[in-house]
C-alpha cells in the first residue's frame, strides 16, 4: 500500500521539461526503451512501471540538470544501459 505522506513524481511534468530541453517524444521513447504509445499514456497520467519510471528520472535528470566539469560520475548518473550522462 502506498503512503499517501509519499511524494507522487508528476510524470507529465517530468516529461514536458524533457521534451523543452530539446528531445521529442520519439527520441525519448527510443532512450527509454518504451514505445511512443506508452509514454502518451503517462502525459495522460498512468503510471510507469518501477523501471522506466528510474529511467525516465534519469533522463530527466540528465537533460536537466547541469553538471560540473569537476564532478565524478556515480552509478546512478549512468542511465540504465550504462552509457554515461550527456
């Protein structure tokens, strides 16, 4: 059972920041491994499974976020098919 104190990840957010940093809804498909149909349905609200939500946390992460030159790379700035970040 889900605890309603958890945070719940807004995936239709998650997604547009992706698709305005650049990437369209095909390219993130691709990423992600998932088809283009499947993410449609969560800009609509249904929720990804525990995988490809990681992944695409990961890719948002990744598109989002800016990364120090300086900075060393950890597991999870790996996406899941172990090619590093962008």
């Amino acid at each position: 059972m889900i605890d309603p104190a958890q945070k719940r990840e807004d995936w239709r957010q998650i997604i547009a920041e992706i698709e305005a940093g650049g990437m369209t809804a095909a390219e993130i498909s691709r990423t992600i491994n998932v088809p283009e149909s499947t993410l449609r349905n969560w800009k609509r609200g249904n929720e990804p499974l525990h995988y490809h939500g990681t992944a695409l946390l990961n890719l948002h992460r990744a598109r989002t976020m800016p990364v120090s030159p300086t900075a060393k790379l950890s597991a999870t700035d790996l996406d899941l098919w172990g090619k590093k970040r962008p």
